[in-house]
C-alpha cells in the first residue's frame, strides 16, 4: 500500500492526484508536516518563548499530466470550487489506513511545455487553511416503540462505552475538537450537553421547535460555527439570537484532547434520528 491524495470540493466531488491518466500524479509532495513561529526574551543567561504559534503551512509538489485536456481539467475543477479540502490516506503498519484532511486553496500552478516523455510537469502550490482532520461521523435510530438505539461506526471505535442514550469519546488529537450535529425533527426545546469525566461541562439548549421534516444544524467549527435550522425546502435559518439561545452558556462546544467526553442529545421529547461528526485535529498526521 501507498500513501493516496485528492482534492474534494463542497459538492464531494473528487479530483484525484493519483491516476496519471484519468486525473493526474502529485510526485514530490512537501509541506506536510509542521512548524512554529517562536519568540523568545532573554532572561539571563535563559531565553523564554513569549509568543508562540504555529504556521500557516503550504503543501507543495508536482503535477504531472498525461496531456494538455487533464491539465484544464484541473483547473476547472479549482476553479468551479467555491472551498476545497486536500485528503491524505496513509497505510500504517497494522494494516489499516485512515484519511485526513486539510481545507486548503490554490496559491499557483505553473504551465510550461510537454517534455520529451510526453508528460506535462508542473509546480502547484496549495495555502493550508488549517491543521489536518479527520471527519469521524455516527448517525443513531431510536426505534420509538422499543427505544433501542442502533450505532452505525463509520471510523475505528476510540469510544470508551456506550449505553442507550450518551456517546463517549476520546479526542486523541492535537488540540480541541470542533462538532456538528443534525437532530432530524420533530423535536422540541432541543438540548446538546457536552459531559467531561462525567461532570457536566457545557449546555447548548435551543428554544423552539423543530417540525417533522426539518433538522436542527450545530457546527462548532471555527469558519462554520451555526446554530440553526434546515428547512423543508433545504434552506438555512440561524437560531442564534436572543430569541432562542441563552448567551450567559458556553455555546461553543469542542472536545478536549485526552479527556473522557460524553455527547448527549435530548429535547422535551423523543429524539428519534441524529448524526454527530467529530473532528479530532493533528498537527501533523
């Protein structure tokens, strides 16, 4: 097994960087890793790192296409991107293979001349938008007459236990995981608690009503942070006011790293459907 990149777009439409081709091959690749920007004050004899934070990375190689029409088709592919993640499949020792990602934009492609093995090389470099992660997602069925609930892992299990009701986890990254959560309606008074070793940590409690056939939407994520509703017609209304949030609570929740972390999901009735994505985030994978 090899280690496999591709391009992914908010559509999940792909653009492999492994099949010469179809697509195209990335050879070469750099950037991947990580580094800090450190800086220090003497103290003596001693120097103290008084700001510390780490670097916007690049990931840099090179494009190679077997002609000029797969050359404009990865730039169409960017270019009719309104975001793009890079996914990196590694193979481990023990036979499994996992995939993170890195949301990224393009910062340049070169174009020169197909060289003499009639194969066109270019340089393509990619500005990373943040650290690698992985997308780990469960979606649960509570059958409403014999409340059994039914688990469909979608990623190695890290969970420590699981009963009728609450979700452990252990967020085994780098720094805090960011969450989003569906609860398909009808729910009502809806309410995502967030336990730490067993203690109540945060509360997210929304004070409306979601019908039959619409979904509430949480999204911790930095650039997609949403407390809100999906419609029936597949639009977008943000809950995050006054009017149905409490702003004295910490609505903003994200797993801490190597802690014991229980997700639960309640309302004043039955929560029948749900799908909880966790995001646990590497420096470097």
């Amino acid at each position: 097994m090899v280690r496999e990149f591709r391009l992914i777009n908010e559509k999940g439409q792909e653009f492999s960087l492994m099949k010469i081709y179809e697509y195209c091959l990335l050879t070469d690749p750099s950037g991947l890793g990580y580094a800090y920007d450190t800086e220090y004050q003497q103290l003596g004899d001693i120097f103290v790192s008084n700001l510390r934070k780490i670097q916007q990375g690049q990931v840099e190689g090179t494009l190679n296409f077997i002609n000029y029409d797969n050359y404009t088709a990865f730039v169409n592919f960017i270019e009719g991107s309104e975001s793009l993640k890079f996914g990196y499949k590694i193979p481990y020792v023990d036979g499994s293979i996992k995939e993170y990602f890195k949301d990224i934009e393009i910062q340049s492609l070169g174009k020169t001349q197909l060289q003499t093995n009639g194969i066109l090389s270019e340089t393509v470099v990619f500005n990373c938008l943040g650290l690698w992660y992985e997308e780990n997602t469960v979606i649960y069925t509570i059958e409403q007459l014999t409340d059994e609930i039914r688990w469909d892992f979608r990623w190695d299990s890290k969970f420590t236990d699981y009963d009728s009701r609450n979700l452990q986890y252990i967020n085994q990254g780098h720094v805090e995981a960011p969450v989003h959560i569906e609860i398909d309606g009808k729910i009502v008074n809806p309410k995502i608690e967030l336990y730490v070793e067993g203690e109540l940590y945060q509360t997210v409690e929304v004070n409306t009503t979601i019908l039959e056939y619409e979904k509430l939407l949480y999204d911790s994520r930095e650039k997609h942070f949403f407390i809100g509703k999906q419609n029936t017609d597949g639009t977008t209304t943000s809950l995050f006011s006054l009017d149905y949030i409490n702003f004295e609570n910490d609505n903003v929740i994200r797993l801490p790293k190597n802690r014991s972390c229980e997700i639960r999901l309640t309302a004043e009735n039955e929560v029948l459907n749900a799908k909880l994505t966790i995001y646990p985030r590497y420096k470097a994978v």
